[in-house]
C-alpha cells in the first residue's frame, strides 16, 4: 500500500495545472468567490482531490500564510450551559468563516488562566476570546501581540467587548421594575462569586436602580427595608424571620435562582405566592420547572456568534470597540402576582443606566 502522503503537487502534476491553482481552489473558504480557475477546473481538481484523499497540512499552511486559522477560547468550564452555548455560537460562526476553535477549562483561577494562556499562544492562534471573570486590561496587554486579536466577554480597558446591555434592570420590563409594580419593597439579591464580573455588575445594576426608583416613589411615606446584597441563596435563620424575610429574590444567574427555589421550598414557602424569584440568562430549564422561572433572556449564542466574528473578521492590529445584544425578561410563574395594595413606581426611569455585558 502507497503511504506517501497526497500533496498538491500531485494533484498538480495529474491534472496538468500550476500547484499554485490547485492550492488556492482548495484552500479557498467556504464564502470565497473563486476567479483563479472556472468551475469545470474546480470542479476537476475538488474531484481528484477527493478520490486520492488528499488532506490539507495545517502546518504548511500556516507556515506559507503566516496565519493558524485557530481560535483559542478560554471559559472557567464548559459544564457550564451559558458558557457551552456561547462557544457553541463561536464555533459555529468559526465554521463559516473557514476557522477553526479549541476551548481550553481555566476554572476561574488566575494561575490556571495563565497557564492555559501560554499553552494557547503555543499554537500560534490568530486569535483568543476570554470567557473568564479573572480579566483584566493589565493581563490583555501582556498577551495582546501584533498580529493577534485578541477579544474578552469581561470589560477591560482597550479589548473589544460583545455582551448585553450593562445595566439591562433600568429598562422598561426589568426586574426592578417589575418587582416594584408589584409591591415589593424588601428584596435580596444574591450576588454570586465576589470577583465575577457580570455578577458584581448586574448586582449593582439592580440595586442602583431599585434604590433610585423607590427614593423617586412620591406615594411611598414610610421606610422600607433597604436592598440586600446576598452571596448565597437566603439563609434558613434569616429567612426563617418573617419579620425580616424579603418578599422578593433576584439572582444575577438562574442556577442561583433555582438554588433560591429550592430554600424556599425547604422552608415551606411558595415561590409565586409567598416570594417572588427572578434570575438571569433563561437557561432551557427555566421555562420548564415545576415553578417556571421569571429570569432575564440573554442571546447567549448569538454572543458567540458575534464574538467569533469580532475574532475572525476584525483587523489583527486594530483593537476597541463594543457590541452589544439587548436581552429581554421572560415574565413567569416565579415572579407571582401582586402584594396587597402594592406602591406603584414610576412610569419610566429618569437615570437611564448604561450598557454591560
């Protein structure tokens, strides 16, 4: 059995053409349109290329392009549904534009996102995309190269950004505000890791906002219990106070929520009727709990598509710019219905917030 491998040059020389043809026929990506030969000659050479089973050599090609056509995605871990569903766009858009993507678990530890950096940088990527909440300017410069793009789903200083609206609960249809049409004037927020970016902002966010609205409430004559800032989901003594006991829960994600679904469970209440519980990224099982979930809906895929695309089609040496993708709440179950004689807030916000991710 012949195992020389089949290069272009034998393609070449059987089909009586200039290697050069051959190479950019089927080096050509998948939306390119092809002038170096007509349609019978690429369709003769993609042919041959096929029945004597001829396979690009990345190296080569990397060695005579000077580029790896290779992504490199760094995400805490892929277990992860919101994260997985971003990649899953980054790889799809990937495809289109005739890339391909490696994804790599760092788990949040700066270390370990180091390390995994320079393995990444080893492959001569033409680009990364971070997905960890550990980032920031100081640590993109050190990688940022000429020649290379790099792109973060964190905000650091000169890195270009996709992400949703930054404060997207001072919109009409937030949670503030939703929760506040509904009378709710003590809530807990649970905040999640303390060095997690979209969750320190989606927190302080919700809590600005909440806090402004109720001052700007006119009707309201007595004090309420402020805002609370909860790290995990509410704890059995505290909430065990109906004294002290929120009325309403927002979670910065929706596995913290369902985390406060189940407290709540635990300690006989009803989320719906004796609490209201909203969270944040409409995970596939939100809709479908036994209790459907109110959470903020984030184009996660589409996120991974337009950060792909940040990567891919962006020039190298150009870095800055942002894009941002408008998410949307899914009013359910667990929001519930109004409290008794509930306060009215304010039609519309007069501090309209600014984007993040």
């Amino acid at each position: 059995m012949d195992t020389q491998p089949v290069t272009l040059r034998t393609l070449a020389e059987q089909l009586g053409l200039h290697v050069s043809t051959v190479s950019r026929v089927l080096h050509a990506k998948p939306d390119e349109q092809l002038r170096a030969a007509s349609e019978a000659t690429v369709a003769r050479i993609r042919t041959l290329a096929d029945e004597l089973g001829y396979r690009p050599n990345p190296h080569a090609t990397s060695l005579r392009t000077r580029r790896s056509n290779l992504v490199g995605v760094l995400v805490p871990r892929l277990s992860d549904i919101v994260l997985a569903t971003i990649y899953e766009g980054i790889e799809e858009a990937a495809a289109e534009h005739g890339l391909s993507t490696f994804v790599t678990n760092t788990r949040d530890i700066p270390a370990a996102q180091r390390a995994r950096t320079e393995m990444v940088l080893a492959r001569r990527v033409d680009g990364m995309i971070f997905g960890d909440a550990y980032v920031d300017g100081r640590f993109l410069d050190e990688v940022a190269a000429p020649g290379r793009a790099v792109r973060a789903g964190q905000p650091p200083r000169r890195a270009a950004r996709v992400g949703h609206l930054r404060r997207p609960t001072r919109a009409a249809g937030s949670p503030p505000s939703t929760l506040l049409a509904r009378g709710h004037r003590s809530v807990a927020v649970i905040a999640g890791e303390p060095y997690a970016s979209t969750g320190i902002d989606r927190t302080a966010g919700f809590v600005d906002t909440y806090q402004r609205r109720r001052a700007a409430d006119p009707a309201r004559a007595h004090p309420a219990l402020p805002v609370r800032r909860a790290r995990r989901p509410a704890r059995r003594r505290g909430a065990a106070r109906a004294g002290r006991r929120p009325t309403a829960i927002f979670a910065v994600n929706d596995f913290a929520a369902i985390g406060a679904l189940g407290a709540a469970r635990d300690l006989g209440l009803l989320a719906g009727t004796d609490l209201a519980v909203v969270g944040f990224n409409d995970t596939p099982l939100a809709a479908e709990l036994p209790i459907a979930l109110t959470t903020v809906r984030s184009p996660m895929h589409e996120m991974g598509r337009r950060r792909d695309g940040a990567a891919g089609q962006a020039d190298p040496g150009r870095r800055g710019g942002r894009e941002r993708l408008r998410p949307e709440l899914m009013v359910r179950a667990s929001s519930g219905a109004d409290l008794p004689h509930p306060t009215p807030a304010p039609a519309a916000d007069p501090h309209p917030g600014s984007p993040y991710r």
